[in-house]
C-alpha cells in the first residue's frame, strides 16, 4: 500500500484539479474520444473533478459531445461541455435522470461510458446494468485493484462476473500502464 500511495502523489492534475489518472489513461481517453467521436460521455465518479474538465476539453477538440458527471459529492465545474449531477449513479432516480440526459443530447446514439464510482463489485455490478447498455465504448475503472494488497472486492470482482454474459464487448488494449487492466471495453456488436 505505501507503493500506491507514492504513486498516488504523482497523479496528474488538469486545469489544477486532480484527475486521479495515470497520464496513459487520460491520453488513452483522448484517442478514444478523437476517434468515436461520442456525442457524450457519462464519468460516474467526479472526485476533485480534473478528469470530467480533460474529457470536456478532449470533447472540445474533436468538436462534439457533453460530458454528463455523477458523484454524491459533485463539484460543479465550469465548462459548456460538462454537467453534473449530484447523486449515486446507481439509484434508479439518478439512473433514469442520466438516461434521459444522454437521449436529450443524441436521441438514440451511444457514447463513451467510464466506471470509476464507489469501487465494490455490488456498486460496479449495478452500474454495468444501468449504463453498458448506452455505451459503445465502457471503461470498467481501478480494475488494478486486483494486483494490490488489501483489495480482495473490487471493480475487477464485478467485471470478471459481467463480461462472460456480454459478448457485445471485447477487451481492448490496455495502455501502458493503466489502472484498468482489462477494464477497457469496446462494443462489437448489438
């Protein structure tokens, strides 16, 4: 644990918020978003906020899309591209609140879709239920959980049990190194 916590230190800042992200992973977003070209992005899971504002911005320069924030403690950001909501992303209230946000931006398009809320598996099972099914791309978050000390539940608990039942998903590559080992997820198919 005391290995985490010095890494943990060294984690990047954007517009002088934490983002809580190793720097591969924030680039990896920014590939991801510049090629799909989503018109959203729902983060469950806002912290400090530093992430919600670099997705913003990546949204900004590929010229398309909303970012859609949920944590129980929200920190309203300033940006034309971002609004958050402040709530558990897996109440059913938040649930459909979210939903009917993403259908008032695209209708019916899917987008980009990152887990990074509470991290036991309960919280992370309930939220694939709620939010893959909007997704073409889905990033299962902190996946590293299962490599570290003390972390026997976990989002990786919640992936290993989903993934086998949704074939319209398959493992992309992981970025070197990630905090989401096997956690990002592109839809193939349905």
């Amino acid at each position: 644990m005391a290995a985490w916590g010095r890494l943990w230190d060294r984690l990047p800042a954007w517009r002088g918020r934490p983002c809580q992200q190793f720097p591969s992973d924030l680039i990896r977003y920014a590939e991801v978003i510049w090629e799909l070209r989503p018109p959203w992005v729902l983060e469950t899971g806002t912290a400090s906020g530093g992430t919600a504002l670099f997705l913003a911005d990546a949204l900004e320069a590929a010229g398309q899309g909303q970012v859609i924030t949920v944590d129980v403690n929200a920190v309203p950001q300033d940006h034309r591209r971002l609004v958050c909501i402040k709530g558990d992303a897996a109440d059913p209230v938040i649930t459909a609140r979210i939903t009917a946000a993403v259908q008032v931006v695209t209708g019916e398009a899917r987008g980009m879709v990152l887990l990074d809320d509470d991290h036991s598996s309960a919280q992370v099972a309930a939220e694939l239920d709620a939010y893959a099914g909007l997704a073409d791309y889905l990033v299962v978050e902190d996946t590293i959980m299962q490599h570290l000390t003390g972390f026997g539940d976990g989002p990786h608990v919640a992936l290993a049990a989903w993934l086998p039942q949704h074939p319209e998903f398959v493992p992309d590559p992981d970025p070197d190194p990630t905090q989401h080992p096997g956690g990002w997820l592109r839809r193939v198919a349905g």
